[in-house]
C-alpha cells in the first residue's frame, strides 16, 4: 500500500489532488499494482478524506506532553513516534495534524510502524489537508530515516 501512496504523491502532486475513487482505481490497475493494495489504499484514503476541517477544532491549545495509548505503541515503533513528537515541536506539523496522523498509522493495523512509512503518512494528511507543502519538508519526509546524517 505505501507503494500506492508514494505512487499517488509523486503522479498527483503538481495538480493538488489525485483522482476520484472509480477514476484512480483503474488508473492503479493500469499502473500495475495489485487488487488487494489498491482496496487498501483506497480505503485508507477514503478514511483520509473525512479528516476535514469540520471534524476537528482548528487548533489545540495544551501546555501538556502526548502520551500515547497502548495500541498506538505497537502500532507505531519508538523511532516513529519520536519523529512525530519532534516534527511537532519544530512546527512542522500541528496538534491536530498530529492526532491526525496516528489516527490512520494506527488505522493500517501494521505493528511496530517504521518512521519512513510514518513520514510517508505525514506527507499525505499534510497534502490532503491542502497546506502549502514547504519543499525541503517534502524531501525530508521524502528521504529514507537511515540516510539522513546529523551536522
């Protein structure tokens, strides 16, 4: 599925969005992916797609600390969190954004979440969110977690 993804950022980004449901369907089947992972993807997205503006407050004000819940542990790995929680103190993503983003990593159901797949995530609540993507973010959240060198 995070193929999919990857897929679907790197095709749609430059035009702000990607298809509709039947549309992308077949344009994934044409790209060559499987029927499983295209479902998943698509259900994913489409549980991606009710994260509006509506749904959640515009922003949270706490002077708190995160904890996280025991299925959000197995779910998402140390290092994955770590990163959340540090992308959040930089700015880079908001509370909500945040929340956001460990509603649908704990959504895939995959234990122990590397943090490159979590940044794969970031990249698509930030771009559904229609936020203006700041560039070197994009590579960031682009490059794989192991390559990136400490200065």
């Amino acid at each position: 599925m995070f193929e999919i993804l990857m897929y679907l950022f790197e095709s749609y980004f430059e035009s702000g969005g990607y298809p509709e449901q039947d549309k992308l369907e077949r344009k994934l089947s044409a790209a060559g992916f499987e029927d499983n992972d295209i479902n998943e993807a698509l259900t994913w997205l489409s549980a991606l797609k009710q994260h509006n503006q509506d749904n959640y407050p515009s922003k949270l004000e706490h002077a708190g600390q995160r904890h996280f819940a025991e299925l959000e542990r197995q779910r998402i790995s140390f290092e994955a969190r770590q990163f959340l929680l540090f992308a959040e103190q930089q700015h880079l993503i908001s509370a909500i954004e945040r929340e956001m983003i460990i509603d649908r990593a704990v959504a895939l159901q995959h234990e122990n979440l590397s943090v490159d797949k979590l940044k794969l995530i970031m990249l698509m609540i930030l771009w559904n969110r229609h936020q203006d993507i700041d560039h070197l973010l994009i590579e960031e959240l682009l490059s794989p977690f192991h390559s990136t060198q400490l200065h």
